[in-house]
C-alpha cells in the first residue's frame, strides 16, 4: 500500500510540484497545503520502520531526506520534520497541519531568519599522542612504571587512563575557545556526539542568516589562531535539524478516551487548566494506593496500570491542537499532534553523514 513520506512544514507560497525526487527516486515531492502552511511529503511504496533498516539503507534514505528538505530551504522557510515519518494519505498531512496552525505559527516564529551551521573540528590523533607522550605526568608514570620493572595490567590501564584523561582536557580546552569565539554570533548552540577519535569538536550553531559571513570569518581565524593543527569544517547552511524539528504523532479517539478515564475527566475537550487539576488529583491518588516499599527496595512511584503524567501530557499537547479545523469529508475519529522538539539529533547530523556541506 501506498504511503506519504513527510519531509518538513513551510509557510507562504510554494508552488504544489517541487523540481526533487521522493525518497524513493521516482516519486516527486510536492506540497499539501491548508491555508498558509503546508507539508512536503512524496508517495512510497514500502512503508518502512528506520529502526529495522540496514545501516547502509538507512543512510542512503537519510541522505535523500536531507536532499528534499535542503531543496526546500532554498526557495523558502522549512521546519524538518522527523525523519521516517509515514502518513497514510496526502489527506492526513492536510489535517496535520490544520489542527496544529497554532504550534506551527509560533515555530515558524522563533526560526524565520535562522540558518543552521555545523562546525566540526579534527586533529591529527598521532601526533596528539606524541605531544602528550612528552608531558611531565606521563613521563613521570611511564618512569615509575618502569622503576618497577615489567608493567602490570594494572600499570598498564593506569597509564591509558591518565593518557585518556589528557586527550579529554585538550579537547575540552580546544572547544571552548571555538565556543568564546564563536558563540556570541549564535541564538542557540548544541553539542553533537563525538563519533570519532580523530574528532575535537562538532557543534550545531543556529545563527541569524545575516551573520553567517562574520561567522565564517571567525571560524577561518580559529584555523590560523592553532596554526594548521586543528582542521575547522563549516557544514551548512543547514534547515534547522538540531534546534527545530516537528515530531509528528496520530491520536485515535480510544487514545483520548483512556486518557481522560486516567484523569476522571468527563469534558470531550478538556483545557490546560483542567487537565492540570486532574493530573494533580489523579496522581495524589496513585500515590495513597501504591503499597509500601520493601526493606531495601526503592519505593514504587506509579500505581499498577495508571500512567497520570502520560494522560496528562497527551492531553495538554491535544488541548494545543484545534480540532474543530477538519478536512470537508472526513469522518477519522484520529487527531493529529506536532511537536517542536529541540535536540541534538546526531542521526540527521550532516557533518555525521557528510551531507550539506
């Protein structure tokens, strides 16, 4: 069966066909809109789970997702939405983004004018080795070590560790002082995971696309401030992957249902402050029934079969949706909820997976 593959939310005008291809190679990505917001998805053949894909597949749909969506970027503002995202229908991404115009308005807001920027710097990790082969407390533990004749096992991941501990401080050092020359230009700055020895740093930056030239500019100064030692790379302009990405989640009335039977809430459409009420009230009453904790044991926090806190978030996210904003037609007793997360998401990261650049 035929499925749509989301890609991200823009707003304003973008023609319904855009000049890229799907995920699949064939199909061609175009917009759904609803009013002045609308998602870019293309038709799929196989419905897919990412975390069943083999690594090498996995990569090469991330590579194209990163395609469309910087496609996208260059003709207008986009928020990414989370890759491996499905939808049953171009009619499902419609609704999506009409009972969710309030969430996607304010995001739009916080990001309209942002560019993302990746720097990832590396080192040569032999010659560091050496370097740190000749500081003093490694010179002196290697000749301790050595007073005492053939090292031990012991000796042995004593020294790596202390080795280890010196390759940590340099890095650390190594960071800040990008970070001090470069953090000042940034609205927002996260770390990425360091996936590789030969690697020192790999920071996302949201930067004002107005400072991109001054920032690039620093990050030039950095490579001649160490002298050719530290290699920085400038990955970007990116879409907004780390700081804003829209995770999208299907509610079904028997979803809504039980969450409302955990809270004791009786109103179809509870608002914030009620739904706040109950989870106060739902979750003081798990409290008086959970039974005492054995001797040695850490106390049970969550009644048998209740989930108050769980109820109460899908709850407050559905009271941010409008669910009176519905498709002409559509009977689907489903609901439509986006959120804005805001991560360090390393399994988009370009510099990771060497797009963007």
């Amino acid at each position: 069966m035929t499925r749509v593959f989301l890609y991200g939310i823009v707003e304003g005008t973008l023609p319904a066909a855009i000049d890229v291809r799907g995920l699949d190679g064939t199909s061609r990505v175009r917009v759904v809109a609803s009013g002045a917001i609308g998602a870019v998805v293309s038709a799929h053949a196989t419905p897919f789970d990412v975390h069943d894909l083999p690594r090498e597949t996995l990569l090469t749909n991330l590579v194209a997702y990163q395609r469309v969506v910087e496609r996208v970027m260059q003709r207008q503002s986009v928020l990414p939405v989370k890759f491996g995202t499905q939808l049953e229908s171009a009619d499902e991404a419609r609704d999506l983004v009409s009972q969710n115009r309030t969430t996607l308005d304010g995001a739009f807001a916080r990001m309209r004018g942002m560019t993302e920027l990746e720097v990832a710097a590396t080192w040569e990790i032999g010659s560091v080795l050496q370097e740190i082969g000749r500081d003093p407390a490694v010179v002196s533990a290697r000749e301790a070590i050595q007073s005492r004749g053939d090292p031990t096992p012991e000796d042995r991941v004593g020294l790596g560790r202390l080795v280890g501990s010196l390759i940590e401080l340099r890095r650390a050092a190594i960071r800040r002082r990008a970070l001090d020359a470069l953090e000042s230009l940034a609205s927002n700055t996260a770390a990425h995971a360091l996936l590789d020895e030969r690697l020192v740093m790999n920071e996302a930056f949201l930067i004002p696309t107005g400072d991109l030239p001054e920032f690039e500019g620093r990050v030039h100064e950095l490579d001649a401030l160490f002298e050719g030692r530290i290699d920085f790379r400038i990955v970007g302009p990116l879409p907004t992957y780390t700081f804003c990405t829209v995770d999208v989640a299907r509610v079904t009335a028997a979803q809504r249902n039980e969450a409302r039977r955990v809270l004791g809430l009786t109103d179809e459409e509870p608002d914030e402050r009620a739904i706040r009420g109950a989870y106060r009230r739902a979750a003081a009453a798990a409290q008086r029934q959970l039974p005492a904790a054995a001797p040695g044991h850490a106390p049970v926090t969550e009644a048998p079969g209740s989930d108050p806190r769980g109820a109460s978030e899908l709850l407050l996210d559905l009271s941010r949706t409008d669910p009176t904003d519905r498709r002409p037609g559509s009977d689907s007793g489903d609901r439509w909820i986006a959120r804005i997360r805001t991560t360090g998401l390393d399994d988009i990261s370009a510099a990771t997976f060497g797009g963007g650049a």
